[in-house]
C-alpha cells in the first residue's frame, strides 16, 4: 500500500501544481475556465484519495499524531507531496 500513496502522492503533487500555477493564471489572465474545470475535478479525486490513504497507513504503520498531520499539511503546501515519498523512504531505511 505505500508504493501506491507514493504514487498518489506524487500524481497529486502534479495536479495541484498544473491547477495553481498554469490552469489558475490562465482562468484570471485570459477569462478561460476549461483547464481549472478539466484539472479541477481529477486533483479532487487524488486529494481524497491521498488523504484516505495517509489514513489507512497511519493505522498500518504506527504513525503518531504528529507524522500524521506533517503527511496531511504536505499535500496542502505546493511542492509538498513530492516530499512524502523521500519521507516515508527515510522511515523504511
């Protein structure tokens, strides 16, 4: 199941990123909607899917409170998901 959130994790890493930085400017800049509505619903998706799943492994690896809530502030802080998988990789080691 980790290799799966660590996937999750990075796809939603991408789609979050594609969503602020390009489809966001382009609805505000150029009055476009199409890219944040065709994003916006498959980021939504890997959102709740990465959070169901960092649920599922703090009961399965024995995450305190604290490296539970660092897991979910990273996929709110852009760029921050990427970090999860160098994260979980480290506690494995």
């Amino acid at each position: 199941m980790i290799n799966i959130f660590k996937i999750v994790s990075f796809l939603e890493g991408i789609s979050y990123i594609l969503l602020l930085f390009i489809a966001s400017p382009i609805k505000y800049i150029y009055e476009n909607e199409t890219y944040v509505k065709m994003l916006g619903m498959p980021h939504g998706i890997l959102f709740i899917g990465y959070i169901a799943l960092a649920v599922l492994l703090k009961v399965e690896l024995k995450w305190t409170n604290k490296e539970f809530a660092k897991v979910c502030l990273l996929a709110i802080i852009p760029f921050g998901t990427f970090f999860v998988g160098k994260y979980l990789t480290k506690k494995e080691d």
